[in-house]
C-alpha cells in the first residue's frame, strides 16, 4: 500500500473512532451551544496554531449557523512566515505566556450564558488554559475538543495545573496520539501525516450541524451562511448579509 493510502485509511480510522466513541459528547456540545444560541447569546470559538483554523470553520463558513463567534488572534496564527514579523519564534514565545489569554477574553463581551468553544490538540498550553479557566470563571460553559492521549502524556504549562480535558465542562476526544504525526518513513527522523485539524474541523462541523438541527426542533429558524460562489450570488450576498446583520444585533444588545 502507497503512503498516500496509508494516511487516508489513518484519516478515515480516526474518523471512525470518534463518530464511534465521541457522538455523545458531540451531542452534549450541541446542546449546549443550541442553548446559548436560543438565548439570544454567542458561542465563542478559540484556538491557537492550527487549532485557530477549526475555531475559525466555525462561521462565516457555508453552512455554519449565526451565534458562532470566533476569537483568533493573528499574533497566535500567522507564524506561517516562520522569519520575521509574527514568525514561529513570536508565536512559540507568545503562545506560553500566562495572562494573555486573559487580556484576549477581556477584550470580548461575554456572558455566564455564552458558550466557549476551545480547538487544541495537545491542551497544556498558557494562553489555551488561561481561556478556558478564564471562560469558566465567568460561568461560560467550557466545550474542549482535543486530544486526551496526547495531553494526559504532558504536564500542564499553567499555574492552574491543569489541561484543557481537566478544565471543560464537556470533552470531545480527537484520540490522535501524541505528537499527531502518523506515519514514520524508513531513514527519516520523525513522523510525518499530521491528522489532529482535519479531525478537529470534522468535529467542529459536526457540532455546528447538530446545533442548527436542535434550533430548529426548538422552533427557531437559524441564520445558515450561503456560498456567493453560484449563479445566485446576489441572493446569496443578501442572505449573508443579513447574517452578519443578526450576528451584530447579538454582539451589540444584551452583552454582560
């Protein structure tokens, strides 16, 4: 078999292993966040490194549902430079400084009746910890996708002594394991084949479907994203519009 095959079929077991193991507690998730939504609140999503790309699938993404707010700081996800300005060494630096996290939180609106979202694999870090330690201060409920093998192999790097499967109130277990590369290759030191954000962005998909299908039992109609990219792309801009309309009216009434 081709590595090629060897990373799907790896890909598409993992997969496999959390639809099997995790859906009740996706299930919980959407719950929570269909809870939040009907009560005129946001869900907030958050994650650093490419755990930021899942928080941000969460909307405006087509198909994602009006009441999810990402919050993704550009000093925690633009180290693809690597050299230079917010390079790899700003965000290795920036990313495992206790209190960040706390200046980011402060500077959103939130309330006890928000959801938060957080994406991390690994779940130790400052700024990660100081979010949802943070969140759960102010009586948010706590929903933490990630991986529990990887992040109860390696101690917590914040002074609460905890990860983030320690901290949420509801846990969605990746199960990738440490390290999250996949595949080892004769001659090559390390691993390579990372399947942690692929996971994480199924999962958090997953959850925004099954809130829009709770919204809807409760006898609320969703905002839904539409893609411009279509012949009706006028429609589709109106829609959109309106969306953003509905996420503005949450962000500027009711805040606490």
């Amino acid at each position: 078999m081709s590595i090629i095959a060897d990373y799907y079929q790896t890909l598409a077991l993992r997969l496999r292993e959390v639809f099997e193991t995790q859906t009740v507690n996706i299930e919980r998730a959407a719950e929570a966040c269909a809870l939040a939504i009907a009560r005129d609140k946001l869900v907030f999503t958050f994650g650093t490194g490419h755990g930021a790309f899942a928080a941000l699938e969460m909307f405006p993404r087509t198909g994602t549902a009006v009441g999810f707010r990402p919050i993704v700081e550009s000093t925690m996800i633009s180290f693809h430079r690597v050299l230079g300005d917010m390079g790899a060494r700003q965000y290795r630096f920036i990313h495992a400084q206790e209190g960040y996290g706390t200046a980011i939180l402060s500077s959103h609106q939130t309330s006890a009746e928000d959801c938060m979202l957080i994406f991390s694999h690994s779940g130790l870090n400052a700024v990660t910890l100081d979010i949802a330690v943070g969140a759960k201060r102010k009586g948010m409920t706590v929903i933490g996708v990630t991986s529990v093998p990887h992040s109860s192999s390696t101690p917590s790097r914040h002074s609460c002594g905890k990860r983030l499967f320690e901290v949420a109130d509801i846990v969605i277990d990746t199960g990738v394991p440490r390290g999250d590369a996949s595949l080892s290759i004769e001659g090559v030191d390390g691993r390579v084949g990372a399947t942690s954000t692929s996971i994480a962005i199924a999962i958090g998909q997953a959850i925004n479907a099954a809130t829009v299908k709770k919204l809807t039992e409760r006898g609320i109609k969703p905002f839904i994203m539409v893609s411009p990219n279509t012949t009706e792309k006028a429609a589709a801009d109106a829609q959109n519009d309106r969306n953003y309309a509905e996420l503005w009216r949450r962000l500027s009434t009711g805040r606490r």
